[in-house]
C-alpha cells in the first residue's frame, strides 16, 4: 500500500512539474520533474519487486524468490542515477552556461508547483515512516530498514522533501537576486543528492545479490544455540546467508561429543535442526556438516556428509 500511495504520488507530481519548469523555463523545476519521474518509475519496479518475491520455491530455483526484492531494487537505484542525478547536473549546466530568464508570472506558478509538491512528498513520506514504526524498524539509517522495497521509498520521499526545498531555495534566490546562478546550483545539488542516495540503494542490493550474511546478532544466537547443545563438542564454521526479506540459510560445521554412534547422530542432527527452526523462524534452509570426535562410526553416516542437511 505504501508503494501504491507514493507511486500515485510521483505521478501527479511529475506532471504539474514538467508542466510548471517548461511554462516558467525553471531548470531547478525541471530537474524536480526528472527526479519525481525518475521516482514514478521506480516505485513500478518495487511493485514487480513485492509481487515476483512472493513467489513459491520450484525445481528451478529451490530457495525461492525472495532475492527478487533486491534485484528490483538495484534497478531502481540505478534509475535514480540516470533519469534523477544525470538530468539534474545537465540542467545546472545548461543554466550556468546560458543564464536562466523568467518572468515573474513564471516565478510564482513555479514555487506554487514546488509548494503543493512538498505538502505531497512529506505526506508521503510520514506514511512510510510510520510503516516502519509499525514494522519495528529503526529510523536510523536506510541500512537499518530490512525491507529494500520500503527502504527504497523512504529513501526516495525523503530525497523528494530535501529536493524540493532545494528547488524552492534555488527559485526563491534567483527571484531576489536576479542571478541563474542560484537556481542553477540548486539543479547541481539535487543532482548530487540523487546519485549519492542511488549509491547508497545500489550498494545495499549489491550486497544482498551476491550472497549478504545475516546480521551479526542473529549469526551470533544461532551460535550460541548450537553450543549450548549438550551433544556438540564444537562449532567450526558457521555461514548464513539472506535469501529474502523472511529467509536465511544456515550451514555449520560442528563436531560432535565423543561415543555416538550414526544412528544416533542422525536424531541429535535432526532435533538441533527442529530446534533452529523453531527457534529462528526467518532461519528456512539448515545445513549441518556433523562428525563424531571418535575414529569411526558416524563420520561415516548421511548425517555427517550433510546429505540430510535441509531443512
């Protein structure tokens, strides 16, 4: 829902920029129209991002979809880059090398756009901030939020609120002074803004694509749970990995108390799995590669090869 109102958002605002930045010849405005279509189409690749990861696991991709979220998400970074930040520096540009003359009438029809403007971008985003109050997120930075898609749109409303002030700064100097310069630094510094926020996005998808481990706090329970086990001599290796928003695989490698024999490691394998499981309900794929501190036995049983490691 959050997408949809943001997505509708951008769109009506799209529209009353481009239209206001070509009636009044304002290139702050009309990089804020870049940047809000910019925005529109992105928030259409969040709605394909939602509906794709949801997606049940099949023959061909066995650990589900859920990594669909991410890639969508770097395709929106990337718009943000080339439609919002590359648009926005080649109009500060244009308006540093030729000047930018407007009429007062074109003034005032500008900053009425880039006021309702403002009025909408911050409506929408107290709508998705208050999602992520609801979700139990933190507010203290966009790697902090677990969903890319809601991420991404606090990422973009908030960009949207700072551009637009930017804009209006710029408009209201160049009014006063009479000099393009302000409006056109205005472009230059929403073009700036876009392309570090399209990093920031870019690099958080990069990151989940090729494999991200779990947070550090969960990788760490999930440690102690294993070593609380009274039959687990050690834990050699522990690997997590985000396969979604809601899933996470976990492979160890534990050596197990002296004495058991490979029936019996398969009932200790398989409770320590139910118990991750249960534990950890984001946890969905559990791989164990057990052996036994004794010469034989179970180092020898489907158990300790891992082949009855899923969970």
């Amino acid at each position: 829902m959050t997408v949809l109102v943001a997505l509708a958002a951008n769109l009506v605002i799209a529209v009353a920029k481009a239209a206001g930045g070509v009636l009044a010849g304002s290139p702050a405005l009309l990089s804020e129209a870049a940047h809000s279509v910019a925005d529109s189409l992105n928030e259409v690749f969040l709605l394909a991002a939602l509906r794709r990861s949801r997606r049940p696991a099949d023959t061909r991709h066995p650990f589900g979809y859920g990594k669909e979220r991410f890639f969508w998400s770097l395709l929106a970074a990337v718009g943000i880059f080339v439609m919002g930040g590359c648009f926005s520096f080649l109009q500060g540009v244009e308006a540093l090398r030729g000047g930018a003359e407007e009429e007062f009438g074109g003034y005032v029809a500008g900053l009425i756009v880039l006021g309702v403007a403002l009025v909408a971008e911050a409506g929408s985003l107290l709508r998705a901030l208050h999602q992520v109050r609801r979700q139990g997120g933190g507010l203290g930075g966009l790697g902090g939020l677990r969903d890319p898609a809601l991420r991404t749109v606090v990422a973009e409303d908030g960009t949207a609120v700072l551009g637009v002030t930017l804009a209006l700064v710029g408009m209201a100097l160049h009014m006063v002074t009479g000099q393009a310069v302000w409006e056109a630094s205005a472009s230059l510094a929403i073009g700036v803004l876009l392309v570090y926020v399209a990093y920031r996005l870019g690099r958080d998808a990069r990151d989940q694509l090729i494999g991200e481990a779990a947070d550090p706090e969960l990788s760490g329970r999930i440690g102690a749970l294993l070593r609380a086990q009274p039959e687990i001599d050690s834990v050699e290796a522990l690997f997590t990995m985000k396969l979604g928003l809601d899933s996470t695989l976990v492979a160890a490698r534990i050596d197990l108390v002296p004495g058991l024999d490979s029936e019996r490691v398969e009932v200790v394998a398989d409770r320590i799995k139910r118990s991750l499981a249960r534990t950890f309900p984001d946890v969905g794929q559990i791989f164990l590669d057990v052996t036994d501190g004794s010469p034989g036995g179970a180092a020898e049983s489907p158990a300790a090869t891992g082949e009855r490691g899923g969970a």
